[in-house]
C-alpha cells in the first residue's frame, strides 16, 4: 500500500529534507515522490505503530507523528455473481 504525503513547502524557499525518524520496518519513505510504503507481513496484520516524519531545512524542523494500522480485507468478486443454471 502506498500512502501520498501532501507536497511540504518552504516559505522561504530554503531546501529541505524530509526524512522517516521512527516507525515499523515494514514502513519506508521515499524523500522525493513523498510517498509512504507500507508493505506488513502476515504477522504484523491488525497491528498499529507510530510513524514519525521530520521536516527540516537549516532554521529548524517540524515533526509530524501518524498512526499506522494495518488492515486485512478480505478479498471480493470485482462484478457481480448471477445465478448459473446446468442441465
């Protein structure tokens, strides 16, 4: 699953840097799309983490915490079933 982080914005202009200070291994940030992945395994199904994401230029950060949960649904028919009928 992937999650799209909105685009951060500098008033100044000043380059920044955005990086993943904490989480779940199964959590990775890619610093230029600004997009979370989130990939859990079997064993980590139904599990919640705290996800921490740093923004920063030279004059200072803002860190911004998410709760991850993981989700199982189950899997579905994408049209609908009619009914069949074999003589």
């Amino acid at each position: 699953m992937v999650y799209q982080l909105p685009t951060p914005t500098d008033v100044e202009s000043d380059p920044f840097t955005i990086t993943l200070q904490s989480g779940p291994v199964y959590v990775s940030l890619d610093a230029v799309t600004f997009q979370l992945s989130i990939s859990p395994s079997i064993t980590t199904l139904s599990e919640t983490a705290s996800v921490t994401i740093v923004l920063a230029d030279q004059f200072g950060s803002n860190v911004f915490t998410m709760i991850v949960t993981v989700v199982n649904t189950p899997p579905v028919f994408n049209t609908s079933i009619v009914d069949q009928y074999i003589n």
